[in-house]
C-alpha cells in the first residue's frame, strides 16, 4: 500500500504529462497555469488510495483521479470569479491575470475535459463512475450557491452551514474515494462507506479551514489569518458563537460583521469573542466527532486493519494539520 | 418518419416534464427560466431524426436530445455574459435578471444536468455517445475563445472565420445527428456521414444568421437587423468584403469597424458597401454551397431517399429560412 507522499509523486509526474497545450493558447493557458499552481492533490490521491485499499492497480484509476482533479480546479477558476478573490495559492487568479471571460471559458473547458478523463473508465464501470461524478458536480454547485446565498443571508444556524460545506467541500472527497473504490473492485456497500468516510473527513477538513483561517499560525499556515473575519465570512466559528452568546455579545458580533470596516483591530476583536466563548474548543470538538463518525465507517470495511493504515494517515493529515 | 412539427411538439412537451427545481431556487430558477423562453429546438430535433432514419424510437433518443439541449443552453447563458448581451430570445438575459455570478454558477449546473442525460444511454452505446459529446463541448468552448479572439484580432481571414463558426456552431449540429443515429443504431460509417451532413448545414445556418442579421426582413426575422455590423462584429460579410474591396473601400470599411460611432448611419453605408460588393449574394452562394455538401453527405448513407425525406425537409429550414 503506497501512501501519501508515493501517490503525491505518482500523480504530479502523471499530471504534468498530460498537455493541455491545444488551440486558442488563450483558453489553454490559464489552464496549464492553474494545474501547475499545485496544491496537495488529496482528492485525486484518495482516489489512488482508495482503488489501491481493494486490491486495484492505481494505474487503473488514473484517469479518474486526473478527473477529479480538473474538476476541483475547475471550481476555483469560478469560485475565484464569484468570490472577487486576486489570490489562489499564492499567485493572481485566473480571472485577475487574464479577465473574467477568459475565466468563465477556460473553466468549462476544464469542465469538459473532466469528462474526458472520467470517460476512460472501463465500460462495466463507466455508468457508475459516471453517476457519481455527475451526483457530485451538480452537489457542488448547489453548495457554492448556498454559500453565496448565504453571504446576505441572516438568521443561518449551524446546521444551515453543516449542509452547504458537506455540498462544496465534502462531497467531493467522499466522490473521489468511492470512485477509486469502485474501479478497484469494491462492493457497492464497500464504496459507500467509503464515500462516508470521505463525507465526514471532508466536513472536518473545512471546519479546520475555518479553524486555521482565524487560529492557525500564520508562519506555518502559509497565509494571512483572519481573511474569513475581515470578510464577514459566516463560518462555524462564528454561527456557533451567535448561537451561544448573550444577547450584548451577539449584537456586538452582528454588529462587526454588518460593516466592511475594519481591519487587525477588528479580526482581534472578534477572535478575543470567539475565544472567550470557546468556539474554538467547540470547533476542535466538531472536527473530532466527524473524524470518529468517518473512522467508524472505514472501520465497518470488511479487510485487514494494516491494509487501511495509509487511509487512517491521510485523515490524520487531512484535519490535524496546520496549514 | 416524423417531421419537424411533430417532433417539436414532442420534445416540448417531454423538457416541459423535467422540472429542475431542486434547491436552491437561486440556482435552478435561472435554468427553468432559460429553458422556457423556447427557440427552435433544432438540435435535440436532429437527434431524434436520426435515430428514427436508422429505425431506432425516438423515445431512446429523447434523453440524449434533452443532453444537447441543455448543454446548447448552458452555452447561451455563459455567451451572453461574456457578449455583454442584454436580450436573448427578446427577453432579459439571465446574468441582467439575476447577477453574472448566478449565470455563471446556473451556466455550470446545467452542464452538469447535461451529462446526467447523457448518462441515460444503454450501457453498448454510452462510451461513444460520452466521447462525441465531450470533444463537442471542448470544441464549442474553443470557438466560442476564437470568438472572443477575433474582436481584438485584425488581418482575419474567412478561412479563420469559417473555422470559428465551425467550432462555436457547426459540430453541435453534427453531434446532434451524429448521436441520434449512433443510438438509432447506424453503423460508424453512417453516423459520420451525418454527422458530416450536420457539420455543412451547421455552417450553412450560421451563415445564414449572418446574412439575415445585415439582410432580413426585420418583421418575419423577428429582432433588429444590423447588430453585428453595429458591434463591428467580423462576420462572413465583412471579411468577405474585405477581401475584395478595393483599397479605398477596403479602409473605409476597416474604419467603420474600429469606431465604436454611428447608429443606423452606419448600418446604412456599411450595407451598402456590402450590397455594391455583391457579398450578400457570395453568402447566399456559399450557403449553398455547404448546402449541397451536406447532401451529398445524406445521399451517401445507404437508405430509401423517401426515409430522409425529414431531415431533406429540416435542412431547408434551417437554410431557406427568414428568421
């Protein structure tokens, strides 16, 4: 069983392969520069991993992991649209470095070229594989929305914000798991606990994004911290300390995240509420939980513990990173 | 065999069933409202035609045709944010009725939905069905990039121009036939006939697009005339013209197109340069010249002439029409 780091190589070799260098260069450059952004590539691994953890050869999957991850790019071109965001990774979005309509294009092309790579599976598999990725892709859409939605939205619970996350961010993952469990030869029952392993990882690996985004260090993290503050970004942290204040706090927090004012004073601010409210703990607990709920169900898999030790790792890696 | 009337009657009446009002409302809303301002339906009407010419029921067709439809508008609604356009159909686009991140995120979910049609085909058949649908929407992008290209591009040639529409336009014609007959059941050769016969009225429609934006009879063309001269659109006519002007002409022309001045004033001499050029009858010309390519693409495929009476029939109206 190869772990993380062995598909990580696997897959960047694999990837940089594959061209992408077609005509007009206009719509195919922003692609080959988004691919080539980087970035930790746990979907399509997952993928690897999970046909490898049923006796599958990666190679086998392949394709599909390319195809998950095209399509995961292909969200953050236009979430980068939609989201106004000048930075991905480090370096100027696509939409910033060219234009918006580049970004629109370029995007669904990747889109399409997704479906190309999904199409490699074998026939026997290929309507399965299909459906799973058409299920995710239209989940992930509705999640963007909902997120958008929620941006003018008062009144969310947390419950509300569980639910768009799971449709964004963690369906995705739980796809590419049982994608890659299916080409390996998994059961039907099989592929679908691993896809809510995968589900839960994913709900835990965005909870810890919110974490990070407000708590993390900024030295190890790799970015600025209080992006998500600063933007009145409704995420867990700040739901659950809504729901848990007294009525000056809450209006003291409404009050913050009503105006665009504002900058270190106000992230240190709202970081002292949270704190002092122990929303953080209350997030860490959160993380932990779905981490057990995810755990549990790739303990239900019926194989040797030892086969799925390099799954456990990467969930270790997935939510209690730092950056 | 059906014709035009009653296969359009028939797909209305079978989108009209598929409701695509899942949540959120924000997301979905612009796709049913999209999908409600009608057109001609040409091209889920070509996919149903072949798979009846080749002895197939439509019904087996009708998921793939509602594929293509669907895909054909995800295309207009992305288009009409990066055209700037305003109307579509007479009515407000959907990135003027919403905003231009629910048309891109609309855009995208109903290219997801596409493909969960296109998922509908018997397992024999879905491989090659995938695989003419995916390159088709690659190249539809890559037109439309072309597209996008030309406004800023000068020195174009018609051959460059006529690619262009080939890609934006013609091959979803082509696809549209090509997979109706797959699914029909036509050999590979026949499928590529038509698909062949497809590519030629594709481009044929398109020129005639062109000839009736500058030429039609704004009361049966139903929309303004004189848009694409207005946007300095580099049209057939255009390009043509320049081609064979003399050099006086050929700079006034090249002035008119880089002003962003003029109203009817314009449309006026513009035309009438175009009229002197005789390149209103050139389009005419080599409409029909893709018209009877076509044709003999039909003609070759190994079936009674009265069985493709229909598609003889759809391709007139697609090219003798007046709007």
């Amino acid at each position: 069983m190869k772990g993380y780091e062995e598909l990580f190589s696997y897959f960047e070799e694999n990837l940089k392969q594959q061209a992408f260098d077609n005509k007009p260069s206009e719509l195919y450059a922003p692609i080959q520069y988004t691919l080539g952004l980087g970035g930790k590539r746990i979907r399509p691994i997952l993928t690897l991993m999970a046909c490898e953890l049923f006796g599958g050869e990666i190679e086998k999957a392949l394709p599909q992991a390319i195809a998950i991850e095209l399509f995961h790019n292909f969200t953050l071109i236009h979430d980068d649209i939609m989201d106004n965001a000048p930075l991905r990774r480090g370096e100027v979005t696509v939409y910033k470095k060219w234009n918006s309509n580049i970004a629109i294009l370029s995007g669904d092309t990747l889109f399409a070229l997704a479906y190309q790579y999904v199409q490699k599976a074998d026939t026997n598999i290929l309507p399965v594989t299909l459906n799973v990725f058409n299920k995710t892709a239209i989940e992930v859409c509705e999640g963007q929305q909902f997120d958008l939605n929620f941006e003018t939205k008062n009144n969310l619970s947390v419950d509300q914000y569980i639910e768009m996350i799971k449709l964004k961010t963690a369906v995705l993952f739980a796809a590419s798991l049982k994608i890659g469990a299916l080409i390996g030869g998994a059961s039907f029952n099989d592929a679908e606990k691993l896809y809510d392993f995968g589900l839960n990882l994913g709900l835990g690996f965005q909870l810890k994004d919110d974490f990070l985004d407000t708590y993390g260090d900024e030295h190890i993290f790799g970015k600025k911290t209080g992006s998500d503050i600063l933007a009145n970004k409704k995420t867990f942290l700040y739901l659950k300390a809504l729901e848990i204040a007294d009525k000056e706090t809450r209006k003291r927090l409404i009050n913050y995240f009503n105006s665009k004012e504002g900058g270190i004073e106000k992230f240190n601010e709202v970081k002292a509420i949270f704190t002092r409210l122990k929303v953080d703990r209350l997030a860490l607990e959160k993380i932990e939980e779905y981490r057990k709920i995810g755990l549990s169900s790739l303990d239900k898999i019926n194989l040797l513990p030892e086969k799925k030790e390099k799954l456990f790792a990467i969930s270790s890696l997935m939510i209690e990173r730092d950056k």
